[in-house]
C-alpha cells in the first residue's frame, strides 16, 4: 500500500487583505490548502513552522518586505519556489528578486491566467523538492535545475531591460 498523497499548499503573503482574497479566490481549485499572512514578519512564523509547496508574496508591505521576506526564507535553507508580486513592473527590483533566487515576478495588473499558470508550474516543481527531500541525490538534482532556471529568468530580464534601453 502506498503512502497517502501530501496535500498541496500555497502560502499567500500580501498586505491588502481584498488582493489576499482576490489571489485565493484564483488559486482555490489549483491548491488544497492556502495559507495567508499580512506581512513578510507573520509569514516567517508559518515558514518556521510549516512546509509550503510555494510562497507568492507581495513586495511592499510593512514590517517586512518580500525581498527581505524571501532572502530570509532562503538563508534558512528553504528552496520553496517563491513567486514576487507587486504593484509595479519594476525591473530593478525583479532583478534582485530573480537573484535572490524568486521562482518568477509577475504584477498584480497581470491577468489571471498568467498567475494561475506561475503558481501552478511553482506548485509542481515545490511538490517535486518536497517528495524528493528523502532522496538526496534526487533533491540535490531539483535544487540544481531550480537554481539554473532562476539564473535563466534573471539573464532573460537582463536582455530585456538591456533591449529597452538601447
């Protein structure tokens, strides 16, 4: 008898409670359990005690903004797959976000489509990290192609930003 399915879940880290409700709304058929915290500094509390497939967290908030957020959540060893939200396509900032090691960086004007289909390919690939933990050879495999597709986006920015300028 094989063991019971984890069930997946998804943390949503966002300071505007109707944008909260709004992302959950979106993700609730692609996700069984959705996590919610108002900042970067309530979110640490969930990750310290939780295991989530993937984190989709707002930039700007109190207390403690995503970036941070996210730079904490990797210092503690977490390769969660970490989506970047924000209010504005600011391309410095999705930088720094792409080389903290963010999963993706989409704007909250972006349509629905386009966050169903990051979280969704986010969620796979946590699942992935989160099965292979007892596999290390399989896990230091995922945490190489994450690594490499975090590289990837941060380079594609890179030309884009580099393109826009020209």
């Amino acid at each position: 008898m094989s063991a019971p399915e984890e069930k997946s879940r998804l943390l949503i880290v966002e300071d505007d409670s109707d944008i909260r409700e709004l992302l959950k709304h979106f993700m609730k058929d692609f996700v069984d359990e959705i996590v919610e915290a108002e900042n970067g500094a309530a979110a640490l509390q969930y990750v310290k005690a939780q295991e989530f497939d993937t984190i989709l967290s707002d930039i700007e908030m109190p207390q403690m903004n995503g970036l941070k957020f996210l730079a904490y959540v990797r210092s503690l060893g977490h390769m969660t797959p970490f989506i970047v939200l924000t209010a504005h396509g600011d391309h410095t900032r999705a930088l720094e976000a792409l080389s903290l090691g963010a999963f993706d960086f989409i704007t909250k004007d972006s349509k629905k489509k386009l966050v169903i289909e990051s979280v969704a390919s986010a969620l796979k690939i946590g699942r992935e990290m989160k099965s292979s933990r007892h596999d290390p050879v399989r896990s230091n495999h995922l945490r190489k192609l994450y690594t490499d597709m975090s590289k990837s986006s941060e380079l594609r920015l890179r030309k884009i930003i580099e393109d826009m300028s020209s």
